[in-house]
C-alpha cells in the first residue's frame, strides 16, 4: 500500500526563549539553551531527528523568543544536512503554549498537512513518534499527548492526566495539583489534526466575550485572578485546550516506556546527555567511541568524542561523557560523567567528574573539578562557564564559576562570580 | 598631552554590574566610572587619551565617541590581545603615547578614584627632576598591598614592599603615574608588572619619586568598596561645589540626585545616597548608603540601606533591602520582600526574601 501524498506531517519545537532561561546561567551568557550540545548535538537536534524519522515530514519550525540570528546559522546548516526544511519563527510577544501555535498556523499549514506534531524543546526522551502517530491514527482523535508513568510523589511537579485504560481516552487533565490525582503525566509532545487550530479559536473567542461581559457577580471575583487578566490571544495549551476537551472522546494518550526528563537545570543537562548517549548505543553505536589504551584512550561506558578532539591514550574516559570539537585532553586524565565544551585544554593527570566544562576553558595538571551529581540540586554539578582557568593542583567541589575567572585556590560549595 | 587609562579585563569582581556594561562604564556617582578620570585629565590639558582594554571595545566606542564630542578630546583604544599585566599595555600603545615632543604622560588605573590632584602632580615632576613620579596614599593596614618605601622629604622612592609582614611604611600605590618618555624604553611587549619590574627598575637609579596624595582615594573595582567610594566621592564633593549636593528637609548629609529623577512625599533620603537618571522614588522611602542607577523605580515605603540597585530595576512596596545587596540590571524585587546581601544577576524577579547573603543566578 502506497502512503498517501496528502499524509504529510509537519512539527513544531517550542523553542523559550532568553529572558525566560535564567535557570540555565551560566551556560545561557554564551549560547541560547536549545543550541546546548548534549551527548554532542545541540539539544534541539534530539527532538528534530526523531522527527526526521517521520514519513513525509515536509517542514520543521521552531517557535520561540530568541533573536532571528542566534538560530540563522544552526537552521540553514540542519536544513541542508537532514535535507528538510527548517525555519525558526520569531514570536513578537508571549502567545502561551497554544496561542504560539495558533499564531503561526498560516505558516504551518502551508504544506496542507494532515498532522502537526509539537513538541517541547527542553524534553529529553525517546521521541517514539512513528509508533505515536500510528495510535494517533487509530485513536481518530483531534490530539494524542504523550505520557509517562512516574512516581507518586512527583507526579505534581507536572501536569497529571488520568486516561481510560482500554481506549486511552484522556479523561481528565490537572496542571501540577495540591493532591494526588493520577501518576501519569504529560511529556510535553503531542500530535494534533487540523482541527485543533479550530479549537484554539473557539477557546480565544470564547475569552474574548468574557472580557466583554462588564459585570462581574461575587462569584467571579473570587475566581483566580489571572483567569480573569490573561489577553484574548494568550492561549496555554494545558490549562485551555486539554483540561477542557479532556472526556469529549477528542483527545487521546500514548505511554512512553522509555526514559523521560526535563532540561530545565544545567545540572540536568549531564543526565541528558547520559541518556541521550545511552540511546546512541541502541540507535547509531558508531557515534559512540571506544578504546582500550593501546593505541587510544580507554573508554568506558558510553562516550562521545568530536573528530576534532585529541585524546591522549593514556587517560580514560567514561561513562556519560561528551567532548566536543578542538578539545584536548592530556596524558593521564580521568573524565567521568561530564560535558567538556568546545576547545577546553584538560591538561595531565587532572579529574573531572560530575561537571561541565565551559568553551575555552582550561584545567590544569593534577587539578579536580567535581561535584556529588545531585542534578536537582543548585551546586550538585559543577559548572565552569565559558574561558575558567583552573589553575594546577586546584580543587573545585559543588561550584558554579561564571565565564573568564581564573582560580589559583581551591572552592568548595561557592557561586564564583 | 596625554594620557593612559589601564582599563584591563572583565570586571569581574564588580559582576552582576559587569554581565550588563563593561567596568569603565558602570555609572559612579551617576556618571560612568572612566568618565571622571577622563574630565580630570580634560581639565589640566589632555588632549588624547588612550584606553587600554583587553575586551569589549565595541560597547565601549560608542559610549567614546560621545563622551569626545562633549569633551573635545580625543578616545583611542589600545587593545591587548592577550593579558599584559600593568606595564606591558604601555608598551603596545607606545606609538599613541609618545609624540616626540618629549612632554611626560599620564598613566591612570580605571579602578580608582580620588581628587585628581593632576596639575599638583606636574609641579612635582618637574619639580624633582627624575623620570617617573607617582602617587602614593596612606592606608590603615598597608600589609594588604604593595607598600612604597620612600624618602620622606624628597619622596625619592627607595623601594616596593609587596604587602609586608613588618611594618615598613604606610604608603601604597595609588594607581596615578606621570612618566616620561623614556619609561617606555624600559617596557618589553610583553606580560609586565609596572610594581614588580618597571618601578624597582627607576628607583634603583634614583629617578623615582612618590606624591602623597591629598584627598581621598579608593579602588572602585568591588561593591563593599565602591559604596565607601561614594562616601568619600560626595565628602568631596561638599566641600569643592556643594551646590552639585541635593539639599531640602528630606535630605540628610551628602546626596547626589540627577535633575530628572523623581522623589516622593514623606522620604528620608541620605546619607551618601545617589539616584540616577529617571528615577523614581516613591512616597515614604528610606535610603542610605545606596546607589540607584538610571532608570530605576523605588516603590512606596521601601528601606534601602547598603546596597546598589542595578539599572532599571525595581524593588517593591515596603520591601527592605540592606547589607550589601547588589541588583544587577532589570531585576525586580516583590513587594514586602526582605534582602540581606542578596547579590542577583540581572533580568530576575524574586518573590521570596533573602535572609542571608546569597548569590541569586
């Protein structure tokens, strides 16, 4: 059977935006969050190539704050290289979640496609899209959200869905409840028909006669005032479209059995890239390296090494280490769990564990750069920003260095600025 | 004549202000750090000035090009590829600096500042005869620094003592240089320290000579010193042109005010206080010891103390803040909120107090 011309997807990676990505200083002075490299690729690309696995994916956008030139380059270099097109949209002010959507559906159906995919930026997971969108075809629905089992106690962090269990119906939506209502959440990626651009309408206009109506009963000012304040074309997508439409037999669920997490932290960013390299060794094993210390470095676990890196083979790297171009790493080094950046010198017998080391920065002899690896917690990995000299022998513990210091003493537990 | 301004590097000891401008443009006394430095040498006829920078020279040219048509005086940059230390940025800028009329030039630290005695400063040169004069001011520890041990009549140095552990002198350098020619004959393209090379070097051949310097002096370059700074600035200032002073039955001692901000009903402003352009100061607001840069609104009832607020930022209704709390640029602080020594990076709203001094990224 022939997949049908008129079948095409497009997707939409809701991308932030910088004044919204202080939780990711230091790292955000030198580069927008969605260009971070995790396990050696921006941390766009994960999402953008599990949508180029997509049959008949005519376009790719990215929606989000940023100025049109941070992503000018990365977007006309992915475009030729995975042979799709991609186009960054600049949003001129917030639209929430679905108005954002919303206000660039004219772009977005230009190819008339029968599928919308979006999908958050900042999501680390599997990305099982051809098998969701099969549910989704199955199910028959205007949207199908991906989801999650996680545990009880943290289900509240999210927004908590509660599906019926035979037909996957979404039954009810809750954002980030006081009390337990279900330990499914949402992922963050969904598919959508057309028909949810209508929907997102309804919800706008249906907002904007509120507005209209100028008495307000007792009742209504006890409402929550920001229901109240949001502009017509302010449009979140959990709040106003899966809450509502939850039980009409219009949205439906696909549950992940994979790995699932948010990058929201620096910290989270080294588990990422753990996982994402972890996935490498399912997926593209060759975009992992090895050795054994012969005639390169030992390599343990899985590890990403840039072409342009030079690591002596001596040291031993690994697991969950990422180390990107024109790095080098000098004779005797042990790097374990970490993100080495572009054209850091790591020079002899130094250590690095739990840690991300920043563009141009340099570690020096028998120093160690370390942190517990508690990726929730604000000092749990160690981050040396961009051009951080360590001097010979220092040791740095729990710490966040901002871009262009030099340490010649050792800290622990600090905040250098 | 001219002159040398050692600009140097990021800055970063006076971050968040940094993350926002470049140090010689954050706002002193409502007016950018280096602009002070720069009308100084204006006043006793420079007539170029060379700023030697090893960062951001774009930011910083379009504020020059303003700051030389107001001034009339001409803005080089001289910009180090890689760090050369106190001495070595004399030598990159050599061809800017000597202009074969054999005239002495002035070589002066971006962090610090003081009266500027400068004319005084030539007299002395001339006066001495040698190849290099500097400026010397008393401090109370000077084992914190590089002490001057010099001759106390003719000021003729004898030599420099990096931070003592006996008492030899109380005498540091206070960053202020007026060198001849020949200096730069002494100085090699290289990574260089004016106090451990170039200086021992002179006054190993008598040629040295030190200037107390009148009036106050300090290094800028960190916030718990740059709050003491204004301190000493607006004391200065009193005496010099007090009229410049904000005077009125809600001002108390020294407070510098910009002719644009706006102060309400009820305050207490003072003392040693600065408010920037387009402030506004709401009804019944307290402030000592405080810088406020350009643009930013303080909310009714508000007590600051201590602390420097960032540009446009704001800080809420009854909030108090106190204790050395640095607001970077465009940081907002809620309503009844409570800083102690909260140091926060710009483009933040806190909506929880800081009870104890904590970096806020």
């Amino acid at each position: 059977m022939e997949s049908s011309d008129q079948e095409k997807a497009v997707a939409v990676i809701m991308v932030g935006g910088p004044t919204k990505g202080t939780r990711f200083r230091p790292l955000s002075f030198n580069t927008p969050k969605p260009l971070f490299p995790l396990a050696g690729q921006p941390m766009v690309h994960h999402p953008i190539s599990a949508c180029k696995r997509l049959p008949n994916l005519a376009h790719i956008f990215l929606i989000g704050f940023y100025e049109e030139r941070e992503f000018a380059l990365y977007v006309s270099s992915i475009s030729s290289e995975l042979k799709v097109p991609v186009r960054y949209l600049k949003e001129d002010k917030p639209h929430g979640s679905a108005g954002g959507l919303y206000y660039f559906r004219n772009i977005i159906m230009e190819d008339n496609p029968s599928h919308v995919f979006l999908l958050n930026c900042d999501v680390c997971c599997s990305f099982p899209l051809t098998e969701m969108l099969e549910a989704h075809k199955r199910y028959g629905g205007m949207g199908t959200v991906l989801v999650i089992k996680v545990s009880a106690e943290s289900a509240n962090q999210f927004g908590e869905l509660v599906a019926d269990t035979i037909t996957n119906e979404l039954l009810h939506y809750t954002e980030k409840p006081e009390t337990f209502v279900s330990d499914l959440i949402n992922c963050g990626v969904y598919i959508f028909t057309p028909d949810v651009f209508t929907a997102i309408q309804e919800v706008s206009t249906h907002r904007e006669g509120q507005a209209n109506i100028r008495h307000l009963s007792s009742f209504e000012t006890l409402q929550s005032p920001t229901s109240r304040a949001l502009p017509v074309d302010f449009i979140r997508l959990d709040q106003d479209i899966l809450s509502p439409f939850a039980g009409k037999k219009q949205l439906y669920t696909y549950e992940t059995m994979d790995f699932w997490e948010q990058i929201k932290t620096p910290g989270m960013s080294v588990k990422c890239s753990g996982l994402y390299l972890a996935q490498f060794r399912l997926t593209s094993p060759h975009l992992l390296a090895a050795g054994d210390g012969t005639k390169s470095a030992t390599i343990v676990g899985d590890v990403y090494v840039h072409p342009s890196a030079k690591v002596h083979p001596t040291a031993k790297i690994g697991p969950s280490v990422s180390i990107s171009a024109n790095v080098r790493v000098g004779a005797g080094v042990r790097l374990i769990s970490c993100i080495i950046l572009d054209d850091v010198e790591v020079q002899e017998n130094a250590v690095v564990i739990n840690s991300i080391v920043g563009w141009k920065s340099s570690i020096g002899k028998w120093s160690r750069v370390q942190a517990d690896g508690d990726y929730n917690a604000k000092l749990g990995i160690t981050i040396l920003g961009e051009a951080v000299t360590v001097e010979d022998e220092v040791v740095v513990i729990n710490s966040i260095v901002l871009p262009n210091k030099t340490l010649n003493l050792s800290v622990q537990d600090e905040i250098i600025l | 004549m001219k002159a040398l301004i050692l600009v140097g590097g990021f800055g970063t000891r006076l971050r968040p202000l940094t993350l926002s401008v470049p140090k010689p443009l954050v706002d002193f006394a409502n007016k950018p750090m280096i602009l002070h430095q720069i009308e100084a040498l204006k006043a006793i006829g420079v007539t170029e000035v060379v700023l030697a920078i090893n960062y951001q020279p774009e930011i910083m040219l379009n504020f020059l090009k303003e700051f030389e048509k107001k001034l009339d005086i001409k803005i080089t940059c001289s910009q180090e590829t890689e760090p050369l230390g106190t001495a070595g940025p004399l030598a990159l800028a050599r061809d800017k600096l000597i202009d074969g009329s054999g005239e002495p030039f002035f070589v002066l630290n971006s962090d610090v500042i003081s009266e500027y005695p400068l004319k005084e400063m030539i007299d002395f040169h001339k006066g001495h005869g040698g190849e290099a004069s500097i400026m010397v001011t008393k401090v109370d520890e000077p084992s914190k620094y590089g002490v001057v041990v010099m001759e106390e009549t003719t000021g003729k140095v004898e030599k420099f003592v990096e931070k003592p552990k006996i008492f030899v002198g109380n005498k540091i350098n206070a960053g202020i240089y007026l060198l001849n020619p020949s200096v730069l004959d002494r100085i090699e393209l290289r990574p260089t320290s004016i106090e451990k090379e170039v200086f021992p070097m002179i006054a190993g051949e008598n040629k040295l000579y030190a200037m107390v310097l009148p009036g106050f002096w300090m290094d800028i370059g960190q916030p718990k010193d740059y709050i003491t700074g204004l301190r000493l600035y607006l004391d200065s200032l009193r005496k010099k042109s007090s009229a410049e002073l904000e005077a009125g039955s809600n001002i108390v001692g020294n407070v510098l005010v910009d002719e644009s901000a706006v102060i309400g009903q009820g305050c207490l402003i003072g003392p040693d206080v600065a408010i920037g352009p387009g402030c506004i100061i709401e009804s019944g607001v307290r402030l000592s010891r405080c810088t406020i840069m350009r643009g930013v609104r303080i909310k009714k009832h508000a007590c600051i103390s201590s602390s420097i607020i960032g540009w446009h930022s704001t800080v809420g209704r009854w909030a108090r803040v106190e204790n050395m709390t640095i607001l970077g640029e465009d940081v907002h602080l809620g309503d009844e909120v409570y800083s102690n020594g909260g140091v926060v990076l710009p483009h933040k709203e806190i909506k929880s107090s800081i009870l104890k001094p904590e970096i806020v990224m």
